[in-house]
C-alpha cells in the first residue's frame, strides 16, 4: 500500500477506534454520573490543577470545547475554579470531593473493561505494543505540526 493510502486507512482507522472509546466510556461513566467528556476533563486534572487551556493541550481539542465542559462541572460541584498564581485570568481547574468520588466509582467497571480488552488483545504485551504503536504515531504527528506550523495539506482523509 502506498503512503497516501496508508494514511488514509489510519486516519479512518484511528476514526473508528475514537468513536469505540468514546461509547465504551459513556457506558462507564454513566452509572457514576458523568458523561465520556466529563471523565475525561476531570481526569486530566485529578493529579494537579490545570487551566482550561492545559487541559486541552493533553486532551488534543480545542480551549473553547473543554471550557463548556468545565463550566458544567463547576456548575454541578464536580470541579472548582481555584486562583493561578502564574496567570491572573486563566484559573486552575481542580476536582472537588464529589468529581474525585465520581471518578472513583468508575473504577470497578474501568478494570474490568481494561482486563476483558487486554485478554481479546492477547495479553498485556500485545496491548503494550498497541500502546508504543499509538504513541509513536502521536509523536511523529506532533512533530511534523510543529515543523509545518499546523495542517499538513489535504487532511488525513485524503489519498
């Protein structure tokens, strides 16, 4: 297969599996209370504070689609709005007990997922290698952003 349709076919692929990982995690997030997007900006930000623009550096979308999203949480208890002493407007987003313990009752169902998709996958060194495969394509992605200084011409669907 040639380059073009290379990339074509894991551009559609990566599509697929996008789409299969968002419904996964509305099935697991719904008991708790949360939806797929709300696990996700609480998630990013369990270990430390972010603002709403970090959050949507690690998500890879844009500010403005994190930012409805943290407003709905701050709006419902699940997060808090704290001071950023590195910059006067752009508040730390931070979870509240309640988003911590949202996120806790997933816990179950998550394992239980993970173990089930890492025996379908042949064990946790095939799904270590889809990982590594993943990352890869990740990094080499955000370098040829980097070096272009954003699209790269005609979209991955495109060949």
């Amino acid at each position: 297969m040639s380059a073009p349709g290379l990339l074509s076919g894991t551009a559609l692929a990566v599509f697929r599996l996008n789409g299969r990982f968002l419904s996964a995690a509305e099935r697991l997030a719904r008991p708790a209370g949360l939806t797929a997007a709300w696990w996700q900006v609480l998630g990013a930000v369990l270990r430390e504070p972010l603002p709403v623009a970090g959050v949507a550096r690690a998500m890879g979308v844009t500010r403005q689609s994190v930012q409805r999203v943290a407003d709905l949480l701050v709006e419902r208890g699940l997060a808090v709005y704290e001071p950023n002493p590195a910059h006067r407007r752009a508040k730390l987003l931070a979870p509240t007990g309640e988003g911590r313990a949202a996120v806790d009752r997933l816990t179950p169902g998550h394992a239980e997922f993970a173990a089930r998709l890492t025996e379908a996958l042949g064990g946790e060194d095939a799904f270590a290698e889809v990982y590594d495969a993943l990352e890869r394509l990740s990094k080499a992605l955000d370098g040829l952003e980097a070096r272009s200084g954003g699209d790269e011409g005609g979209g991955p669907g495109r060949g």
